[in-house]
C-alpha cells in the first residue's frame, strides 16, 4: 500500500505544526507549504517544506499539477479578532482571495479533498449556549467574516466541482508539545494564555485583562479550551470522514468553558503564584462566552478530546516558554 500524501499549508504556524507532526507519527507523508510570514522554521517537524504563498497563484497551481495530494489542509490564515476589526483588508485577502486561489488550484489540477481551520467566530454573540453548528451565523469581527465566506465557497465548490471539504470550527486552541519542542509562538502574541504564562515567567511586564463587566458569573469572557492535538486528530479523522460525507462542518471544543480570571488562576497555580492582572477595557469583536456542543464531532468523527484538561495544558505551556523563554529560534 502506498503512503498517504498530504499538503499542509500554514504547516510551520501553531495548530498547523502540531498538526504536520500528529500526521507525520500516524505515518502520512507530509509536505508542509508556509510563507513562514508568521510561521518558524524551528517548528517543522517530520516534513518535506517548501516556502510558497497562496496568493502566487502560478507557482501554487503548478505545484499542484507537479505532486498529488490525497488532502490538503489549509490552516495559513491571519487568527487575530482585534486585528481583524482594524485591519480588515489583511484579511480579506489572506484568509478569503488565498483560499479562492487554492480552491481554484485545486480544481484546475484535480485535487478533491481540502480540511479548512474555520472557527466559532462564524456564529458571533450566542443565542444559545452550548453552540451548535446550526446555530444562527452572524459574525460580528472580520475575522469572523473571512471564515463564513470561505465555508460558503467550500459549500458552492462542493456542489458545482465536487470538492470534498471539512470545515472545522475550532473554539480555543491550546496547549502544546514540549516533548518535541513545539510550543505557541505569535508575534505579537495576543492570546490570553500564553499571555498569562509570560507575564507568570515575568517574560512580560503587564497582564491586562480586557473587560470585567460582562454578563458572565465574574464578569470576565469566557471560553472552550481545546488541545492543539485534539485538534489534530480531529483533522486526520475529518479527512478519512469526506469518502462517505462530502461536506463537514462541525465544532471542535470541549463543552466546557473556562473564564479569563478561571485562567490567570489555573496558570497561577501550576507556577505556585498569585497572579494579579490589571484589568482594561473590553477588546473590539470580543463575545461574552463561547462553549461549544460538539456532539456531531464527537459521533460523526468517532472523537473524543484527550488532552484538554486546563491544568495540564498550563503546565506544557508554563514548560515550553521556561525552555524557549525568546520563542522559536528561527
Ligand atoms: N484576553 C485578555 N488579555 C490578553 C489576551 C486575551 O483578557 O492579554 C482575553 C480576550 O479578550 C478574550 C479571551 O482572553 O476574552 C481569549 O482571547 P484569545 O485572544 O486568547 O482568543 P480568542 O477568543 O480571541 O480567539
């Protein structure tokens, strides 16, 4: 039997580096395409890279034409909801022009099978809590926005072209591999947790906590933390699930939703401190909470998350930045 080929775009950024190194060890050949605008070299693992851009539209098409994928795997995109609100232009073409090249690439060279990292930005402020994926879509960031209209492409392309495609709603991905030296490094890095994690390492001088007055029991946002790796494995079964269902859209989360200040306590306590952030403003874009339902993950994939207990997921990322206090090297 031959090995399974898969192109992973965006593989050297967070959830695509943890995802190329769970595909690598479940034994797929994996070439990783990135711009490494954001990604790291220092996290590729267990792959054939190459630096391409989605928005070349003829180097990507004649890639494509050159090599046959059995999935390919798009996770390049710009993630930041602030950002997202006073930029938008950004994204706009790097999350939705760069995924219409690739699908176009893709249908020129007869590739039929695409797993896409959509989010739980696409519903907006929650009607009802636990989300599930019918669930009113009425995005309220731009960020929120270029991942609704990418998971309509994927529907309209399914239907005209036959492109099979999983969009995976991730809630918050977390956690990491200090195992194999894989951790979270944005730059800037704006996510709370590895936020909260610097400033326990006093690798940062300021935590701000970005509203305390929402209608929540402390009054600070609340959200699912899901394991980078959970996340991974999801993806491997969504490719497998496109032979018999060739359209997915399912919600990747725990059911289970941790505060901002449930947060700042559980990395407090992993490093033995009391951790005391400033409390600022609310941040543009932010809903209250977002819990998700992912029953339908759960059947539809056959999966369960394994690794998204909080506590350890603040212990692996308390390790990584204490072994890479600067981030990756390269
Ligand atoms: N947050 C915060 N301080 C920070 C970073 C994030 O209070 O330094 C809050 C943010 O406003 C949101 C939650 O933490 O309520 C999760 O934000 P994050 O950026 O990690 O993920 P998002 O939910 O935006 O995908």
């Amino acid at each position: 039997m031959s090995t399974t080929r898969i192109l992973v775009i965006g593989g050297a950024g967070y959830v695509g580096s943890h995802f190329t190194l769970c595909a690598s060890n479940a034994g797929l050949r994996v070439t990783v395409m990135d711009n490494l605008s954001k990604g790291h070299r220092g996290a590729l693992r267990g792959a054939e890279f190459f630096q391409g851009d989605l928005l070349e539209f003829e180097p990507l098409q004649a890639h494509l034409s050159r090599n046959r994928y059995h999935g390919i795997f798009h996770f390049a995109a710009n993630c930041l909801v602030g950002e997202s609100v006073s930029d938008p232009a950004q994204y706009y073409l790097n999350n939705v022009i760069a995924a219409f090249n690739m699908l176009e690439a893709m249908r020129y060279t007869n590739h039929d099978r695409v797993i896409f990292s959509s989010s739980c930005a696409v519903y907006g402020i929650p009607e009802t809590l636990p989300l599930k994926e019918d669930h009113p879509k009425n995005p309220v960031s731009p960020y929120g926005r270029t991942k609704l209209a990418v998971e309509w492409m994927l529907e309209d392309y399914c239907t005209a072209y036959g492109i099979r495609s999983a969009s995976l709603r991730y809630f918050n991905a977390a956690g990491c591999e200090p195992d194999d030296g894989l951790g979270e490094d944005h730059r800037p890095e704006t996510h709370l947790i590895p936020n909260v994690v610097r400033y326990a390492l006093k690798l940062q001088d300021d935590l701000v906590i970005f509203g305390n007055d929402y209608p929540t029991p402390d009054g600070t946002c609340i959200r699912d933390y899901i394991h980078v790796t959970d996340l991974a494995e999801a993806h491997l079964k969504a490719l497998e699930k496109l032979d018999s269902l060739p359209l997915l859209r399912l919600n990747l989360g725990t059911g289970r939703g941790f505060s901002n200040l449930d947060v700042v306590k559980a990395v407090g306590n992993a490093c033995g401190v009391s951790l005391k952030p400033e409390i600022g403003p609310r941040r543009p874009g932010d809903p209250p909470e977002l819990v998700a339902d992912s029953g339908e993950a759960f059947r539809v994939l056959d999966w369960r998350p394994t690794r998204s207990d909080l506590k350890s997921i603040c212990s692996e990322v308390l390790r990584w930045f204490s072994e890479h206090p600067e981030g990756y090297a390269e």
